[in-house]
C-alpha cells in the first residue's frame, strides 16, 4: 500500500482539462515539495513538475499545485502524447523516505 | 548537459551480488542528494535508497541489510551494491537526483535511463 493516493485511472478527450490528484498527509506533501512523474510504455520517468516549477522542455499546458495535504498536476489541453502512467513523490520525515503514489494511468480518448 | 547514465544490470542467481553504477554529467553527485529508485515488472515506482550531500544514508525496509548506496566523488558515479539478491529484487533500477527548490527537498528532477536486474536460477 502506497504512502501517497492516486486515482488508479483518468480518462480525458483530446482539448480537454484534466486533474490528477495525489494524496498524503503531514509527514510528507504537507512538509516538502512533491514531483510529478511521467511514464510512457514503462521507459524511464520524466519529471514533469517539480514543486510547482515547471522543467525546461516540458511544455505549458502543465501545471502543479499544494494545497495543505493535497497535490494535483493539471494538464490543460490535453494531447495524445500526454497518454502515459503518472506518479507522484516526495520525501516522507517519518519514514525517512521517499514515497510515491501508486501511478495513475492516464487515458486520452 | 545534465544527465544520469546507468549501468551494470543483468542476469544474477539469486543470493548473487551486483553493482549498478550511475554516471552523473552536468553536475556535481557529492554535492546533491542521490537516489535508487526500481520498479519491478508491471508494478510502480519504489524507492530504495538515498545518500545525502553529507553523507548520510537510508535506505527501504526491504533492502536494508543486502544493499549498500555509495558514491566515487572523483568519478563523479553513484553506486548500488546488491548482495543476498531474490526473485523480489527483479526490476529495473533508476538513479535519480532529488532537487531543492526554494530550500525545500523532496521532488526528483533527474532521472537516468535505468538499468534491468532480473534475478533468477
């Protein structure tokens, strides 16, 4: 059981807004800054927001946001290469830890 | 350009050993927080170890005891030692750089390409 709760799946048509959620508590997304994390066809993740910046190379329609215990990555015009899995992470003080969600698979119809 | 290059998967019995390294480019890896993380075949992400700039290192309940995390400062090269491997241990392995940004750790902002473990007899 992931430290961090993610939607198993979210589905969205192209254009369309889409909002992923990742759930923590205190010891973790409430503390320290949360990453973003897309995984196309199992290759090697690519960071896709880190905090709420946004990496160089990853375009604008991208965006993140914190609010108390609760991360979320919107994906604003949603496009067919947006289709992938996508995990959230952060460091846990508790556990001393870094802990991800369980992946949410993102469908793009 | 920053980047994280990863080596020294492959094919080990179980109970073997193996040393994945982790070439770092662009910046410094003793002056970073440096990260394992794998993920076995269809499962997600999970997180292995880290070492921190000091030194410091942590590491999962489920590797604590088999794995060691290190680094070479000169080679600038993160390294995964792996001993006592099972079955649980297939996966690809990922080396990662955990970010600060505005003072506060936690996110990873690099990734390398990742290298396959596959234990079996």
């Amino acid at each position: 059981q992931s430290a961090l709760t993610q939607e198993a799946s979210v589905s969205g048509t192209v254009g369309q807004k889409v909002t992923l959620s990742c759930n923590g508590d205190t010891n973790n997304i409430g503390t320290y800054a949360v990453g973003w994390y897309q995984q196309i066809s199992h290759g090697a993740p690519k960071t896709v927001m880190f905090g709420n910046s946004l990496p160089s190379g990853i375009p604008d329609r991208f965006s993140g946001s914190k609010s108390g215990t609760t991360a979320s990555l919107t994906i604003s015009g949603l496009q067919p290469e947006d289709e992938a899995d996508y995990y959230c992470s952060t460091w846990d003080y508790s556990l001393s830890a870094q802990v991800f969600g369980g992946g949410t698979k993102l469908t793009v119809l | 350009e920053v980047q994280l290059v990863e080596s020294g998967g492959g094919l080990v019995q179980p109970g073997g050993s193996l040393r994945l390294s982790c070439a770092a480019s662009g910046f410094t890896v003793s002056s970073n927080y440096m990260t394992w993380v794998r993920q076995a075949p269809g499962k997600g992400l999970e997180w292995v170890s880290i070492i921190y700039s000091a030194g410091n290192t942590y590491y999962a309940d489920s590797v604590r005891g088999r794995f060691t995390i290190s680094r070479h400062n000169s080679k600038n090269t993160l390294y995964l030692q792996m001993n006592s491997l099972s079955a649980e241990d297939t996966a690809v392995y990922y080396c990662a750089r955990e970010g600060i940004l505005s003072g506060r750790r936690g996110a990873l902002d690099i990734w390398g390409q990742g290298t396959m473990v596959t234990v079996s007899s």
